[in-house]
C-alpha cells in the first residue's frame, strides 16, 4: 500500500496540471543542497503520477555533495549510512510549466524525506520549515522577500583574459561603464527580461522592478512580498534558474559569484522580514510617540549578536569574502541603522504598518533556505532574550562599530566559528549543521591546495 505523501502533495493536483498543459512532455524534478545547487533529474510526463504516488528515490548522498558534485564524505551522509536511497516528494503547489522550452517541459521542487515519511534533517527547506514553526509556536508568522541582484556577462573572454560585461542583447552594444540607475541602459537587454519575465510568471512569481545596478553588466530583480518565508525562499532558487537559463538562451552568461570583477560591487542578497502576530499585526510597527518598536529592537539585538556565528551561511565561497569592503554597499560590520545603506541591519523608511528589517550582509552565492533560517533563529534569540541592540549608526557606518559583536573576517575563520557555533547548530539543526560546515571546509581545503594564475605572477621568476 502506498503511503500518504509526507509533504502534503496530492496526486489531484497533479492530474489538474496534466489536464491544463497537455503540451508537456518532461519534468525537471528539483531539490536543493547546502550550497542552494538544484539537484535532481529530468523525468518524462509520464512518471509524474507515480512521483505524486510513491515519491522518488533519490540517493542520501545528493545532500552532501560540494560546489562541483562530489561527495563530502565528512557530511556523514555518504558511506557511513550505505549511500543508500531516501525518498523525495513534491512541494506542494511548485509544479510549474517552464518558459521556451523546446520540447515543452515543466518543473517540480521536492523535498527529501527518511523512508518512513519523516523529514531528512540535512535537506535545507527543512532547517526553514523548522524555524517557521518553531515561530508559530510563539503565535508569530514571519514575511519578506529576497533582492536578486546578478550580472550579465559574455560567454568569451576578453583579449587579456579577463571576464566582460555582456553585449546587448538587442544590437551588441558593449558598455564598460557603471551605468548605475540608467533607464536607456537597460534598453539593450529587454528581449532578455522579458523572457525572464514570462518565465517568471509562469513560475508563480511576481518578480517587479528592474533596476541597472553599481557596476558594468550588473542588474538587480526585485521580488514580491510574501506572507510565506518559505515561499520567499522558493522564489528566489527559482528565479535564479530562470535568469541563468533565459541568459543563455539570449547567448550571455547569467553571473552569481558574489565578487566577479575586483573594482566594482559584488551582488548582494538583501532578505526583508517583517513578523506579524495572532492578529495580523506587524510587531515591528511602532505605536504611539515611540521611536522604534521594542520587538523591533530586540530583534536587531538578537540578529548582531548572532551575526559572527551566522557569517558562513551569509558569505558561504572564498569568493564571499571579496565582496566586503569599505564603501562597496557590502556591510564590513553589524551596524544597525535607518534608511541607511551602508549598515548591515537597515530599517527602510516608509510604510509605518510595513516596517521591516533588511538584513544585508549576504551575497547573491548564498543558500537562501539557510539564510532566511538563520536570520528567523537570530531574530528568536533577539525576542526570547529581550536583547538590546545598542545605538543607531547615522552617517557613514564603515568603520564605526569597534566596540560591536565580533565577526569573523575570513572565510577560514568563518568555517571555525561556524564549527562551534551552539547557536548555528541550533538554527540549522546538528544535522544540517554538520553537513553545512563539513562541506565548506571540504571546499576550503580544495581552494587551499590549488595554485593559481596569481600564485604564478607573484612568485614564478620572483622567488
């Protein structure tokens, strides 16, 4: 006998998207690691009943795998347990039809689950699930929505080597300037967004302006908010994927390394969260002739006092870490402020019933499960604790929190206080606690042992 689908998923759900696009043909059928890589197959229209049925085997150790696919066998999730199969199953309202795709396919998040149908601790959307509820439980439901910002670059390098900013799409115009803001910039690309558009719609998502950021070739998506954090998350894989592939399509290359090019800002991940009470009312507002909310407050606290712990999951590459920097938009400290970008807890100006927390310092590279987990466990500890979160930084914050909570400067030191982190391990749990970290030191110890070009220019006919 088939057991109910742990998820949630129902098969009429599945009948119903059959029935709408009797188009398609394929699924790719999706689930996401510690580093936010999907991972999964592609199966034929057929299969999708049976996925709804009886889920899909799926190895233990498609989670514990690092930035290139292999095995981290420090995750535990490989040989120690057999390699064995665990079963995945299907989101709950994530089937989706895929945009200009040739022949028609859709799409399908899934979550991995131990076989007999309970949650797969190393698996990200749970570490999130485990968040949520953990705030329900305290009559609280968080919302937000994530910034996408990514560059656009071409396929071929330059003529030294270098990476470049993509041509137009529209005509080949190349433009090497920062273009910060220009309107007629983006002229140039709007064959390409508009298909990312599309796609994003056909996702279910309400993906809204368009923005030219602070750097050549570097642009900014910003996302709908959303009620469902979880949602929010799921908004923000998914839109990554339709970027890279509606890029290649359009013959560019969608970039989301946190720092590609040394002289200009890398690409954030901004999250907004706002939390909201039994009642529907946002804790964050203020009330009255106060200043700030003290639930507010007590949140800020909570999210700097964590913030050393939490910087792993924020900056998760060596290629994180290159993104903080002086006057860079790059928070370099936990500085709490209003209306004030260079911070690294923003509380945006407007909207008195909408106040909300945006939290900056991650890069575009990270897993937005594991951040959005992690900044609802510091914003708990925040509120449970009752944590004062020290003065506003007015002005330039660069340089201005000496005397705040301590943060690593490194990705090496980010991995060893993640290491020993009781409060990471409790946001994450033990289980994708030791996951996460052993995958990151198994990626630091690759990066550690490579020579690189600038290894040779320093020291080849110098030393």
């Amino acid at each position: 006998m088939t057991s109910p689908c742990p998820s949630g998923a129902t098969l009429a759900e599945a009948q119903a998207f059959l029935d709408a696009h009797p188009q398609i043909e394929a699924f790719d059928i999706v689930l996401h690691d510690s580093n936010g890589i999907g991972r999964g197959k592609i199966i034929r229209r057929h299969e999708l009943l049976s996925l709804y049925k009886s889920g899909r085997h799926m190895p233990i150790s498609i989670l514990g795998l690092d930035i290139v696919g292999e095995d981290v066998h420090e995750t535990g999730l490989i040989w120690d347990q057999g390699d064995g199969d665990l079963r995945a199953w299907p989101v709950p309202g994530s089937l989706r039809a895929m945009h200009n795709t040739t022949p028609p396919r859709g799409e399908l998040l899934l979550s991995l689950y131990e076989l007999d149908g309970t949650r797969m601790s190393s698996d990200p959307r749970h570490a999130l699930s485990r968040q949520v509820e953990a705030l329900a439980a305290q009559g609280l439901t968080p919302a937000g929505a994530f910034e996408l910002e990514f560059f656009l670059v071409a396929q071929d390098r330059a003529p030294d080597g270098a990476l470049q900013p993509a041509a137009d799409v529209l005509d080949g115009r190349r433009s090497r300037k920062t273009e910060v803001y220009s309107v007629d910039h983006l002229q140039g690309m709007l064959p390409l967004f508009s298909d990312i558009y599309a796609a994003a719609g056909l996702a279910g998502i309400r993906a809204e302006t368009l923005i030219s950021e602070y750097a050549p070739g570097q642009y900014e998506l910003t996302l709908h908010y959303r009620e469902d954090v979880m949602q929010a998350a799921d908004d923000l894989v998914r839109l990554k994927r339709i970027v890279r592939q509606q890029a290649r399509a359009h013959g560019v290359t969608a970039c989301f390394m946190a720092k590609p090019f040394a002289d200009y800002a890398g690409s954030g991940m901004h999250f907004h969260v706002s939390m909201r009470d039994r009642e529907g009312r946002n804790i964050f507002a203020e009330t009255g002739d106060d200043r700030f909310a003290t639930p507010l407050l007590h949140a800020l606290g909570g999210l700097r006092e964590t913030m050393g712990d939490a910087m792993l999951v924020f900056a998760p590459h060596l290629n994180s870490w290159r993104r903080f920097a002086n006057q860079s938009y790059a928070p370099v400290s936990t500085a709490w402020g209003v209306n004030n970008r260079s911070v690294a807890l923003r509380v945006p100006e407007g909207d008195i019933a909408a106040r909300r927390i945006e939290h900056r310092p991650s890069g575009v590279d990270a897993n937005p499960y594991l951040v959005a987990a992690t900044i609802l466990a510091g914003i708990r500890h925040g509120l449970d604790n009752r944590i004062d979160p020290g003065p506003e930084t007015t002005g330039n914050a660069y340089g201005q929190d000496d005397d705040g909570p301590e943060i690593p400067r490194d990705w090496r030191a980010a991995i060893e206080m993640a290491r020993e982190s009781d409060f990471l391990r409790a946001a994450l749990g033990d289980d994708m606690h030791r996951t996460f970290v052993a995958v990151k030191q198994a990626e630091y110890d690759r990066v550690a042992r490579t020579i690189t070009e600038i290894d040779y220019d320093l020291y080849l006919h110098s030393v």
